[in-house]
C-alpha cells in the first residue's frame, strides 16, 4: 500500500494533469473543399510550474491531493490502531517511553514458592486487601530473584491488621531472604499503633540476622568475586483497625520503602525521601538507629499503600500522572487483574521489582477476579 501510494505520487508529479481543450487546428489539418476549417480537439499535457521559471500550470486537481492526504491518514491511523491495540491486549498502558525488549531468565529455575510474580485480594474482618509482587526487568534479564516481600495478617485478637513490605538489598548476597524473613517476622508480632516500635524493629532485626546466618559464605559478592556485606532489606509496616471504621492507624519504616496514604482524593507521603546521596538507604539489620514513625486518622473510604521504591518512584510522592490516575481508580478496591496492570506499567528506566500492598478501610466488593 505504501509503495503505490509512492508510485501514485510520483506520476502525478512527473505528467501533471491531464485536460481536453479546444484549440486551433495544426497545420497538417484537412480543409473540405468550400468548408472552413474543421473544428479539432487537441489533448494536451500540462506540467505545473517549472523549475526557474515563471511559467504556472493549472496546479493539482483537488481530487489527487485528496487521495494523498487520505492515504496519509489511513495509513498514520492503521499505525495509532496498532499501537493501541498491542497495549490493550495486555491491559497495560504505556506512561511514557516504552523499555527495548529484553530476554527474560529465570533465576536458575521456578517453583511457586519463589515465584516471579506474586497476586493475592480479599478481606481481613472488615479491611479489604489487594497485594501485588513482580520481578522486575533488570533482574529478569540477569536472571535473578524477586527480592522484595510483603505480608498481611490478622492480629491474634482480631482487632488489627498488620501489614509489611520489604525491599531486599540488591548489593548485599542472599538479599530476598532478608526481606521474607523480615516481613513474616513483622506480621507475627502483637503490633498496635501505641507500640514502641524500636522493640519490634529490633526482634525483626534479631530474626534476618540469625535466619540468614546459615545461608552459606556471605564474603563472597552475588557474581561470585569480591566482598558482600550481611543480607540486608528495608521494612515498612502498617497497622489499621480491621474493623474499617475511624481510628488511630500508624506506620513505621526503616529505608527507603514508601508508605503513602489516600485520603479525600488525596495524596500524603507519610516518609518522604531521606536525603540521603544517591542510592544509598537505611536497613535492616544494622540501622535501627534510623527508625521513622507515623500516625494517622483512619476511617471508611481511606486506601493504605505500602510499597517497595520500584513503585513508590513513580507515584512520585502523589504527585506524578500515575499517582493521580489511581486517585480514580483505586477509589474502591480494583479486580485484581486490573490492580496488577496498574502495578505492571510500562515505563523505560523502571527496571526493579515492584511491590505494593493496599488495604481500604470498610468492606467492599470481594469478587477480586
């Protein structure tokens, strides 16, 4: 089609229109005897204007640069329609500039208790909770593990829910068992937003250290050479009242995890970006030091995240464009295919895993497929 369209444009240019017009008879015309001359038709070829000189043909009839502008935008529409179409098909739309495709490598296998991408949606008492996990495309393409965590629970006396992300520390070895270790430990614990929550931290701490201890030689760095420090994983955590009505919630956070809260149409980061240079943050086991709390009025239609920076970068404290299409769509608790294309977006530069935990205050609508 794009080549006869070309060819269609370069023969219009080439004769130019063709018209029929009368005119003078040649001088090889036959004269009748006693008649005058007879009337003859002469089919001429009209070039459009010349090149240097001042001389301009009728121009294009109006019908041929119809069809060329048409063409153009028959074929720039087939283009858009192509291109929405591929992001409709897998439910995921593109925020800006798409990534180049890479191979993707398992880490050495898969079974479901690792596995590369992790979904869960329901209800504790009357809290509604969408939880989403996916490896993220530079550890895809290295072939490596998901190394952020989350885990939600019931308290033992029913009254809370007790939520925790983690973000396993990619510079140090063994990295994912930190953080699954540090969120299974979080939600075990008896947690109330009055909690003195250096205790808690420290129990967690004391459980990633003597859990990954026997995970073999830590001296040696994930590829093999060089020095790597003790596992190591951000923790946020997050308790709500699981009855869903107006209470006190409160939050906790050593690193880098954000925990950012929706209220009224809202945004609120609850801990903003610590300064430090780079990408250096805040960990567990060794930064207790560094502990950072909050607490804040929670009530029905209020929404909870919990997030690893993966996601939490592109919220960009509430204020990006994704952050405020959630605004709408996480009003009430998504399906949950829908909530992991909204985590699952497409985004160069967006590389690391992704992990986000959300709870609704209130009951809603549980058909989460």
């Amino acid at each position: 089609m794009i080549r006869a369209a070309l060819a269609g444009l370069l023969l219009v240019i080439g004769m130019g229109p063709v018209g029929v017009q009368p005119g003078p008879a040649p001088e090889r015309e036959l004269v009748a005897a006693g008649h005058g001359p007879e009337p003859v038709v002469t089919v001429t070829a009209t070039p459009g204007q010349r090149q240097g000189s001042g001389e301009t043909g009728p121009g294009w009839p109006w019908w041929i640069l119809s069809g060329i502008a048409g063409g153009g935008a028959v074929l720039l529409g087939q283009v858009l329609l192509r291109r929405r179409a591929r992001a409709a098909a897998d439910g995921r739309t593109p925020l800006g500039p798409l990534p180049q495709p890479l191979p993707v490598l398992l880490a050495g296998g898969a079974d479901s208790r690792a596995p590369g991408v992790a979904l869960d949606g329901g209800m504790l008492a009357q809290t509604t909770v969408r939880a989403v996990s996916l490896r993220g495309r530079r550890h895809r393409y290295r072939g490596e593990p998901l190394q952020d965590a989350y885990a939600v629970r019931l308290s033992a006396d029913g009254r809370w829910v007790i939520a925790a992300v983690a973000d396993g520390l990619g510079s140090t070895l063994h990295a994912e068992h930190a953080a699954a270790v540090a969120v299974r430990a979080a939600t075990n614990l008896a947690l109330t937003p009055g909690l003195g929550w250096h205790a808690a931290f420290a129990t967690i701490a004391g459980e990633v250290m003597r859990a990954t201890a026997r995970l073999g030689d830590r001296r040696t760095g994930r590829h093999g050479a060089g020095a790597s420090d003790p596992p190591a994983t951000t923790l946020t955590i997050g308790v709500v009242p699981a009855d869903g009505r107006r209470g006190i919630a409160a939050c906790a956070a050593i690193g880098d995890s954000p925990a950012l809260w929706l209220h009224d149409g809202t945004w609120t980061e609850l801990f903003p970006p610590e300064g430090r240079p780079g990408n250096v943050t805040s960990a567990l086991p060794e930064d207790l030091g560094e502990l950072r709390e909050r607490q804040i009025d929670w009530g029905p239609g209020d929404v909870l995240v919990l997030c690893s920076d993966g996601f939490g970068t592109a919220l960009g404290g509430g204020g990006s464009v994704l952050a405020q299409r959630l605004v709408t769509s996480w009003s009430s608790p998504p399906a949950l295919r829908s909530f992991l294309c909204d985590v699952d977006f497409h985004l160069s530069t967006y590389d690391d895993d992704r992990t986000v935990l959300a709870l609704w205050a209130g009951r809603h609508d549980t058909a989460v497929l």
